[in-house]
C-alpha cells in the first residue's frame, strides 16, 4: 500500500469517527430537548420557537428545550456540510484538483440553498 493511500484511508477514519461523535451528540442534544418538554409539560404539537442564535446559549444554560433543539438540529445540519468540507481538504491534500471543485461547487449549492431559504 502507497503512503498517499494509506494517508488518505487515515483521513477518511478519522472524520468518519469526528462524524459518529457529532452524530451521537446531536442525538443526546435532541433527547435533552424532548425530554425537557416532556417534563415541563409541552406538547409537541404547540408549535416550536423560531431559531435566534443568539438565544440558544441562554437557553442552553436555564435548560429550555429550545436551546438543546436548535443546537441538535444545527448539529445534525452541519455533519454532512462538514464532511463535504472535510473531502475538499483531503482531497486537496492529495492534489485532486477536480475533485476539489466538485466539493466547492457542493458547498456553493449549500450555501446559495441556505442564502435563498434565509432571503425569503
């Protein structure tokens, strides 16, 4: 096995791994939140808070459900973005140069997608 293949099988282990563990909190973070409006008494179906970022810290800290939502919600937004953002540094790394601009042209249609659901 070449150094560049065995690098590039590293690389891969270890954002799979960072991606399992954002998994596993984005879950534990949506759990907390559920569980919090189970236990404070709130359905479901009354609707959610809008997402204000700048809220989802204090929440977090006085243990409103929303704020343990939104950031599990944000976490489980961003695994696929980072992966995508992760690939373009790998293959970077390794000179693939076409397959640099396919990650950017994704990350492109991510971000316009995200500029356009916000622009409305």
């Amino acid at each position: 096995m070449s150094r560049q293949t065995h690098d590039a099988r590293a690389f891969e282990r270890r954002i799979g791994r960072l991606l399992i563990v954002v998994t596993y909190v984005a879950v534990a973070l949506l759990l907390a939140g559920v569980s919090l409006m189970a236990i404070g008494g709130i359905s479901p179906l009354d609707g959610g808070p809008t997402l204000d970022l700048g809220a989802v810290v204090a929440d977090i800290t006085t243990l409103s459900p929303a704020g343990f939502l939104w950031l599990g919600l944000l976490a489980v937004i961003a695994t696929p973005i980072s992966r995508v953002a992760a690939a373009a540094i790998g293959f970077a790394r390794q000179g693939d140069r076409t397959m640099v601009l396919v990650a950017i042209g994704i990350l492109t249609v991510i971000v316009l997608g995200v500029a356009s659901a916000l622009g409305r």
